[in-house]
C-alpha cells in the first residue's frame, strides 16, 4: 500500500469526520431547541394547574400597574364592577375554535374609579360570510359585576380591516380608539369573561374554557436528534472498517470477508437442503 494512497485514505476520512462532527453539532442544536420548546410549555401548563385554583381576588391586587402584567399571573381570577362602553365594542378576527372559524367580541369596561379595562366576551362563529358573524349580541348596558380571568395584551393590530373589526388584542390602541388616556387605561392586560352579574338578556358569546395543553412529543424528539448524532459516527467507524476489509481482501487472497446473516437466511439455506435431498 503506497504512502500517497495512505495519505490520500486519511485526509478523506478526516474530512468526514469533520461532517460527522459538524452534523452532531447540528444535531445538538436541534436537541436542544426541542428540549426549550418543551420546557416553555411544561411552564405554561405549571401555570394553568396553579393559577386556575386559586379564589377571585380583587383586580388591583394582581395587577397594581396599568402598563405591566406579570405573565405568572395569567389566568388569575378576579372580579370589578363597572359599566360598558358600548360604541367601543370590537371583533377579533382569525379566531378558530374547535377547526370553525371565528370571532371573539371585545369591550372595554370603565371601572367604578374611573380606569378602563378591556373584557374579552367570547366566541362567535362565522357567518355565512366570513367577513362576520351572522348574529351578534347584545352588550349589557348599566352596572355589572364581572368575574374574569387575567391574560396579557397583544401585539400591534393591522389597519386594513372592515369597522368595528381588529386583528389582535391590542390594548394601547383600544385606548387610543376609545379616547381614554393611557393614565386611565389597562395596557398590560385584559380579562377572559368568566361570568356577568346581573347576566345578559341576549345569547352571549362562548366564554373561553380552559386550555388543554399537552407537554408534545418535543422530549422523544430531542432523544431522536441525540440518537442521530451518534449514529453518525458509527456510520463513519463501520464505512471505515469495510474500507480496511476489502482493502486487505484486496491484498490477501485467502482472507475472506464474513457476510452478517440477514433475517431468513437460515430458513431459507434450509428449505434449499430440502429441495436438494428430494431432487
């Protein structure tokens, strides 16, 4: 075996095991990405066992600021009394539910101190046109006490949709729209409508229910990219091994290579012994 062949087998072999190395590397990476995927959910299922236990509390207890909302206290329960505004009332559109499409009414409501907190009332299904529901209800008007649960304001809305209509939850603009100083406005969070006292005349809204959320299968995925990076190297050890086995089959006539039996071949080595004896 000449030197120049040796050299030229290892600079070979090297480079793939430099593509070994960077695949693992890239599997690690997707690993890992599966393995925070599953810890942000573990944490948002955490906070759904914790928080939806918990009694009602008053709302300025769980958010003293308008404009912050600590995210560990999402889904809290907690009640004000306020009135409507009316006129203010919005559709969310691109809501799915269950695979329909949808709605989901939201109103502000001005609190007895004078700030204003956004109330999402609920679901409501397309119509026959997806631009809107087929019917929608009734506001209460007067005093109401609200019972809700807290969840955190969203991002910038678009601008290009029909009256009355946004795409997101976006409490700093419901506070430009509705003419309320932001001193005076919840822009840090809003509230999932549980209940309305006195309750409404007209049908309401699907009110949210709570979220089924399941951990996924990000765990064994990130078994499967572990298992791929590995893999990786035994592929490159057995190519190499086969390499130095025919290279010495090359050179050594009477060295054999042994071939590993394949499921089968033993059944069918005897059934060929059988036909040979009938024969």
């Amino acid at each position: 075996m000449s030197s120049n062949y040796v050299k030229s087998s290892v600079s070979r072999w090297l480079r793939w095991f430099a593509l070994a190395v960077v695949f693992s590397i890239a599997c690690a990476f997707l690993a890992n990405w599966q393995l925070n995927r599953r810890e942000q959910v573990v944490k948002v299922i955490e906070r759904i066992d914790r928080n939806y236990g918990h009694q009602r509390v008053r709302l300025e207890i769980m958010v003293p600021k308008l404009d912050d909302f600590k995210l560990s206290r999402q889904y809290r329960k907690v009640w004000v009394h306020g009135h409507y505004l009316v006129s203010q009332a919005k559709l969310v559109r691109n809501r799915p539910q269950n695979g329909s499409q949808g709605f989901v009414q939201i109103v502000p409501l001005q609190l007895d101190n004078g700030k204003v907190i956004v109330i999402n009332r609920g679901w409501l299904p397309a119509g026959q046109s997806p631009e809107r529901p087929d019917r929608i209800p009734a506001i209460p008007r007067g005093d109401l006490y609200i019972d809700g649960r807290l969840q955190a304001g969203e991002g910038p809305t678009a601008t290009n949709t029909p009256p009355h209509q946004v795409t997101s939850i976006d409490l700093p603009a419901m506070a430009k729209s509705a003419g309320v100083p932001k001193a005076r406005f919840y822009t840090g969070a809003y509230l999932e409508l549980s209940a309305e006292s006195p309750a409404p005349v007209d049908f309401p809204p699907k009110k949210a229910t709570r979220p089924d959320i399941t951990e996924g299968n990000h765990l064994s995925y990130a078994f499967q990219w572990v298992i791929f990076a590995i893999m990786a190297f035994f592929a490159l050890g057995w190519a190499i091994r086969q390499e130095r086995l025919h290279l010495r089959a090359a050179k050594d006539p009477t060295f054999v290579i042994r071939k590993r039996k394949r499921v089968g071949d033993d059944d069918k080595a005897a059934e060929d012994a059988l036909l040979a004896e009938r024969d």
